[in-house]
C-alpha cells in the first residue's frame, strides 16, 4: 500500500506463521471511538454453514468448535485455540493497540485503532486466513484501503512532476484557474489539482511561492461546482494570524475567476459574531459563488461557538504551524469545529466539511511537530488516534534523572520510523521550496555588522551574565527538559536585551541603568540607514525583538528627521509591533508599499513576520479593507515590474527559527525583483552570536537550541576570551 522504502519493507514484513494460524477482525466503541478487535486463533477452516448465525461457536460441548463469521466463514478451533507467538506478537506489534477490555486475560484479542499504519499493517496478514466477523467490518477494512490507494495515487503524480516536470491531466480540465492578468505557475496548478475537493490536505509551500493563491484557486473551482450542482454558494473559513487577514481580502480580489463576498471578522464579539452571520446570509449571496470570512486563530479559539453554526463546505488554516500541540487553545478549538462540522454533514450537507493547511514551515523544532497539523486534517490523519501513541512510534526517548523540580523527565533520543512519515507526508501534502519551485528569485546575501558595546555596557553584560550563570547551573542536575530549556532560553534573552541597549532587573540591588542616549547598536543601524552607496529608492524592513528596541530605533529616527541639518536626507518611517492598533498596521502597511517617502519599517518578527507583503509596492491597493465583493470585472491592477526592498537587518536576535525564516521572507518571495541582502547587527563575544549561529544551525540541527550546556559553556568561553 506504501511507497516502498528499505523502513516500510521492515514494518510491513510478512509474520511467519503456522499453517492453522487465522486472524479474526471485528469492531468494537470505546470512549466513543470505533475500534477494530484483532483476535488470532489456531484451527482448521470448515466449509460454510449458513444456518448458524454468526458469532456463534458449534458445536457447543465439543472440544472442537466451530467459528462463525456473518461472511459464512468458519474456523474450527482446537480444545485451547492458542494461536503462535508469531501471530500473538503480530497484532502487539500493530503501531496502536490495547488489550481488550472485553477480555482482559486473552492476550491474543485487542483493540486496535482504526487508522491507515493498522490497516496497512493487517494488510500484511495472509488474505485466506484473514476472517470478518461482519461485513461492516470488512467493507470499513476495505474503504481505508481505496482511500489509502488514492493517497497514493496522488503521490506519484507529486513525484512525477518533482522528477519530471508532468502536471497531472486533470489540470487541463479545471475551468476558472485563473486570472488572465495573473496566470499560476505550473507548480501551483499542480497544487491545485492534488488538494481539489479532497477530504483533508495539506500546502506545505515555502515562503514565497503563492500557497495563497493557490488556496484562492481551489476555491475558484470548487465554488464554481457547488454553485453549478446545488444552485448555493460555497461557504468558506479562513482561518489565519491576525495581521494577515487583510493579506487574504487582496489576494481574493486579485485572483478570484467567481464573484464572491469576502469578509474580515473584526472588532467586538458582537460585531465579530454579526460579521459571520452576514457572511453566510442567504439573500446577500445572491449571484455570488463562494462567501468567506478571514478570521484569526485568536478570535477562531474564543469564539468557537458561533464558527461552529454555519455549516462551511472548507475550511483553510493558513500558517497552521500555529497550531503548535495539541494541549494548546487554538488546536483544541480545531477539535471542537471538526466535531461540530461532522455532526452537520449528517445532518444538511451538501458534501463534508473539507480542510486544507497551509505553511511554509511545517516543521519548527522536529517531527513531531507534524502531530497536530495532520490530526487538524482529520482525527487518525496523523496515523494515531492520541499523541502519546504518534510520540512513541515515531520518537525514542531515553531516561536522564529527574529535574531540579523532583520530577523524572525524558529526553529525545531519535526520531524513529521517519521515511513512514516522510511517506505519510507525500500522500496528504504537496511539499515545494522556492528552488523546486523553479522561481529563480535574485539573490540574497547575509552579512554580519559588528557592533562593540560601552564601556558600562560590558560591565553590566558581565555581571548580569555571570549571575544567570550560576543561577542556572545551580537548577540544573544531569540534563535539561523541553519546559526547562524554554524557560532557559527566555531567561538568557536579558542578555539580548543589554546588548541592544537596555535591561530590566527585577531587585533593587542592580547595576545601573544604560544610557539609553548612548546605544552603539543604535548609532551602527543609522550609519546603515544613512549609507550614500545605497539606490536612493531603496527601502529597508528593520527587525527587532524587545518593544524597548523598537522605540529606540523610533526615537533615533525621530531626531534625525527633526534635525534642520538633514534636509533632504530624512528616512520616513512606520512601526508594526505587539502594542500598534489594527488601523495603525493596516496603515504602516501601506504606507511602506505606496508611499516612496516611507523608506524604514521597523517591526517584531512575532507580529509581522508572516504572511505580509513587504516589497516595497503593492499593487492591487483596494480601496474597501472591511469586506470585498470580488467579480471578474474589477480588477484594474497596474503591472510593476521592479520592487524597492531590497535590505533587512534584524537588530536583535531571538531563538525562533521559525520567526526567522519567515521575517525574512517578507522580501525575498514570489515577485521579489532584486537582490536583498541581511545584515545582523551583532556583539561580538555575546549572547547575539550564540543565537544566531545556533538558529541558523538549527534548520541542519532541529535539537540544537536544547543543547544548554553548550550555549552556557560557549557563552563562558566568549567571556574568557578563549
């Protein structure tokens, strides 16, 4: 059923068995989940006696008896029925089973959940000797072998593009793409033709590539078909972070082929609440297509109740690296709409509620990041029905003591079973980087400006620093978890915060404050803003992590285009940050796309690094930001052929790979125009450069950032001038 890999041949091995060794397949409801119970027994098969109703044994005082199944098949089993211990340790070896409750004492009958890892390794099992005690059973065995036979079909055309360049047929046959003005790649039809109108899939598309438009372009053909078929328009939620649902309100008008109603949901409950039963008002809707509202996983996880009403045909979770686990708010609000969406596809339904993912980092530590993403797609995507199951299959964790709190802890020792999951990914995702993605962007360089603190700085760095020091090695006994390394990790951020210019202290007994006049990393941003050798026209993304970096940089911009002497040399900027107003961003965002005034956007990776245009233009500028009624006619777009980003420099460091890699692909993406080059503003011989290597180590490392003896002892070595 699998792609066949070296890891599959071994997890689908054939079990020696004996000759009289027969598996027997039923269900069971436990916790209101359905369960296959896997039974081996050891007999001899006898012809079919249809007068016996099934699940009856016969005779009934024979040592000898008789099995039973509603398929007319029976199995004569012997005075024990004990099967071998190559067909006990069979179904024990099944990725998630348990003994049966029913009959606790029989170690040979559990209860296995139904997702494709049991199926495809019952599969395995000798097909003459494979028993259905119902034909509900046998025809639920056989619908997850169709499906997983799909998935696989879906797969090989991946690879057939991947490796040859072949788009699937059914491109050919999709009407309403895509716009005239702005035609798909081929690599984004080929998205398109992989996720159309499946149950569950997944855009795993790097930065840059379009996943959005491509998401828009799925929706483009499956509304145009429900409208065609049922006379109604398609009913869409998107669900994504707060600062890029205005992002999705001008991709929907520049790429919708269907008239359509896209909304915002925005404001107050009350107005967040009016928002979505206006989206999906009937008598609004006329002539329309598709409706959709864009809301954002806050409003999503606390307004849960009222998503849950309408019944959406799709549902889009852009960024869904968001999701992070599956203890957080946001996925366990995921839970409760998917629930809710089957409950109306029994009901009223035009087809099942579908659910399509989109990032372009699926994977932010390990792996097993993977868990809540696919069981966001549908419960058992994942291959497990719970998390400690996945964790288990697909991680080996060792033992190493307790923590400074008592408690025992594990480590991860290696991931396991990795091209299954690998091969799991190919059949529920498309899976494309920029450079697979052919698009041939202009180059982007990295360099690293170093910057020498004050003589006070230093001072406070190293007394801070080697305060953090032994208040850590002090908690620490044997190895770190993942909750300690968290909080580690923000603890070493103080350091961060001196190298930048500022720092808090939480006692009264502190070493005195830094001049906030007299910031080197301030002064060395400016002499790169100020760079004469630089095209007048070109506009700079500044990146930084603490509020008080920020408004150093804001109060640093502020004098210099106050000062009378820099006439004709002032540096119009705008901030986008935890504290600015939705207005205000909506605004800054505009203003550094259309005003060639705006030159500096200075912003905090965690609120603007994804999803946003930052290139310097934009060309679509709708007037409307609240709702759109998107229709073929009103496009009106000005083709640009050139884009004014073109440096980012990120002030301040932080531990997030993910943040990251998306800040700075704001303006290396899909329809960058020129070289953009990075530069960090770094003190040597500190915190800055442990951060920065170790997050750029981490896309070759996932583990890295856990390593915090090494950070500690490179710190240490910096300090001794080793």
């Amino acid at each position: 059923m699998l792609v066949e890999t070296e890891a599959t041949k071994r997890f689908l091995k054939p079990p020696r068995l004996r000759s009289r060794d027969y598996l027997i397949l039923g269900t069971t409801e436990h916790r209101d989940k359905l369960y296959f119970v896997a039974e081996t027994k050891t007999g001899k098969a006898l012809a079919p006696m249809p007068s016996m109703a099934a699940g009856h044994y016969w005779p009934p005082k024979s040592d000898a008896k008789a099995y039973v199944t509603a398929a007319g098949n029976h199995i004569q089993i012997n005075a024990s029925g004990w099967p071998s211990n190559m067909a006990s340790a069979f179904i024990q070896n099944i990725p998630e089973n348990w003994r049966d409750e029913h009959d606790a004492y029989n170690y040979q009958r559990r209860r296995v959940a139904i997702t494709d890892y049991s199926v495809t390794k019952l599969s395995v099992w000798p097909k003459d000797r494979l028993i259905f005690e119902d034909e509900a059973t046998a025809m639920l065995f056989a619908g997850f072998c169709v499906g997983m036979k799909k998935q696989n079909d879906r797969a090989t055309l991946q690879a057939d593009f991947k490796l040859h360049g072949a788009m699937p047929i059914s491109v050919g046959k999709m009407e309403n793409l895509e716009t005239e003005k702005y035609p798909l790649s081929d690599y984004q039809k080929t998205a398109v033709a992989l996720c159309l109108n499946q149950p569950s899939y997944a855009l795993f598309m790097e930065q840059g590539t379009g996943k959005t438009a491509t998401a828009v372009a799925r929706v483009n053909i499956e509304a145009q078909q429900i409208h065609q078929a049922f006379g109604k328009a398609m009913k869409v939620l998107v669900v994504c972070p707060n600062q890029v649902r205005l992002n999705w309100l001008y991709e929907f008008q520049k790429f919708a082929t269907v008239p359509g109603y896209v909304a915002r949901v925005n404001g107050s409950q009350i107005n967040r609440v009016k928002t979505i039963l206006d989206a999906n008002n009937g008598k609004k809707l006329e002539g329309k297509a598709f409706t959709c509202c864009v809301t954002s996983y806050d409003s999503f996880s606390n307004d849960i109740d009222y998503y849950k009403l309408p019944a959406w045909d799709l549902v889009i979770y852009d960024e869904s690296h968001y999701f992070k686990n599956s203890s957080t708010k946001r996925f366990k609000a995921i839970r409760k709409f998917r629930d809710a969406m089957e409950d109306h596809d029994q009901r009223d339904r035009m087809r099942p509620c579908r659910v399509l993912n989109l990032t372009g980092t699926p994977i932010t530590n390990n792996a097993l990041d993977l868990y809540a993403q696919l069981e966001a797609l549908g419960e058992g995507s994942s291959g497990f029905y719970t998390w400690k199951g996945f964790k288990n299959f697909h991680a080996h964790y060792v033992d190493v003591g307790q923590a400074a709190t008592g408690g025992a802890f594990k480590k991860l020792a290696r991931l396991a079973n990795v091209p299954l999951l690998q091969e799991r990914l190919s059949r529920f995702s498309f899976r494309i980087t920029k450079k697979e993605a052919g698009l041939h962007l202009p180059d982007k360089t990295y360099d690293v400006h170093e910057v020498k603190m004050s003589g006070k700085q230093s001072k406070i760095y190293d007394k801070v620093a080697n305060d953090l020091f032994a208040q850590i090695e002090d908690e620490m006994t044997g190895e770190v978890n993942e909750m300690e390394a968290s909080n580690i990790l923000t603890r070493l951020l103080r350091l961060a915060q001196i190298t930048s210019g500022h720092v808090k202290y939480d006692d009264a007994d502190s070493p005195a404050q830094i001049d906030p006049n007299n910031n080197p990393k301030v002064d060395a941003l400016m002499e790169l803003l100020l760079d004469e050798n630089k095209p007048d026209a070109e506009k700079t993304i500044v990146w930084a992590i603490f509020v008080e970096d920020i408004q150093a940089i804001e109060r640093a911009l502020t004098l210099h285009n106050e000062n009378p002497a820099r006439k004709g040399r002032k540096l119009g900027f705008v901030s986008y940050y935890g504290k600015t107003s939705q207005a205000n961003r909506e605004k800054a965002i505009e203003a550094f796309n259309n005003d060639p005034d705006c030159k500096i956007f200075v912003a905090n990776p965690a609120a603007a690094g994804a999803g946003l245009n930052l290139l310097g233009y934009n060309p679509e500028n709708p007037r409307s930001i609240g709702q759109i009624n998107v229709s073929v006619s009103e496009y009106g777009v000005n083709e640009v052929d050139h884009t004014y980003t073109g440096h980012e420099v990120f002030f301040s460091q932080n531990w997030s790979m993910v943040l990251r890699a998306q800040a700075e692909d704001r303006a290396h993406r899909r329809g960058t125009k020129m070289p953009v080059r990075i530069t960090d503003l770094v003190v040597p011989d500190t915190i800055d450069v442990e951060i920065r290597d170790r997050v750029q180590g981490k896309i070759e490392n996932a583990n890295n950032l856990q390593n915090i003896r090494g950070i500690l002892k490179a710190l240490k070595a910096a300090q001794r001038g080793d």
